[in-house]
C-alpha cells in the first residue's frame, strides 16, 4: 500500500474488502455473553461495508485502477485473493474486461505519432 494520506480509487476495493474481514474475524471472537449493542454494532458496519463491495463489484473501475496502479497491480491483487476461488475469478474477468474495454475504445482509435523533424522559424 501507499504511504500516502490520500486514499486512491485503486486502493479503496482493498480497504473495504480488509476491514469487512477483520469485523467479521472479531465477530468470530467474541464471546456469548457480549453486550448485544456491540454486537449489533458490528453486524451492522459488516453490513454496510458489504453494502459498499456491493456498489464498488457493479463497476469495473475500482479494480480496474487497482490493477493499472503501479503499486498493487494484477499480480498483487492475484496473490492477495489466493484461496478465494470466487474473487480469483472475478478478478481474471475484470482484466479481460479492461482488456477489451483498451481494444474497444483506445486502441483503434488512436492517432499514430508522427515523427517529423521539424524546425523551428522566427517571424521576426
């Protein structure tokens, strides 16, 4: 992760997806006799974060800027989702969707530079 103040776009996914894990590691812990106010607490800000995935997995810029950011990149979101078949797959997806998005929009459509020696006049 950055060592920035500011949070990027490409690493909000990541930030949702470890705090909604650590919540429900501490739901995990706790013991039967909590307070049910804490309980219901953490439930709901586990909800909400889920809320928020939600949002974030209905577009693909969120992991799109993840995986263009020099700093996290495909293979550091590839070997942080090890294990979870679902996000591994949502993961491949996303990339051949930014893939054909680039093809889509960008590729044939640019302009080829031109490479001209040009040389500078004064008016005066």
């Amino acid at each position: 992760m950055s060592q920035t103040k500011t949070s990027m776009l490409s690493t909000t996914h990541t930030i949702f997806c470890g705090l909604q894990d650590h919540i429900k590691t501490i739901i995990s812990k706790l013991p039967d006799n909590i307070n049910i106010t804490i309980k219901s607490g953490l439930l709901a800000a586990h909800q909400k974060l889920s809320e928020y995935y939600y949002w974030f997995d209905q577009s693909p810029f969120y992991t799109w800027a993840a995986v263009l950011d020099p700093r996290i990149m495909y293979e550091g979101l590839k070997e942080e989702y090890t294990g979870n078949i679902g996000l591994t797959k949502y993961l491949k997806e996303m990339k051949d969707q930014l893939q054909k998005y680039y093809e889509d929009f960008y590729a044939n459509h640019m302009e080829p530079l031109s490479h001209t020696n040009s040389t500078s006049t004064s008016v005066l």
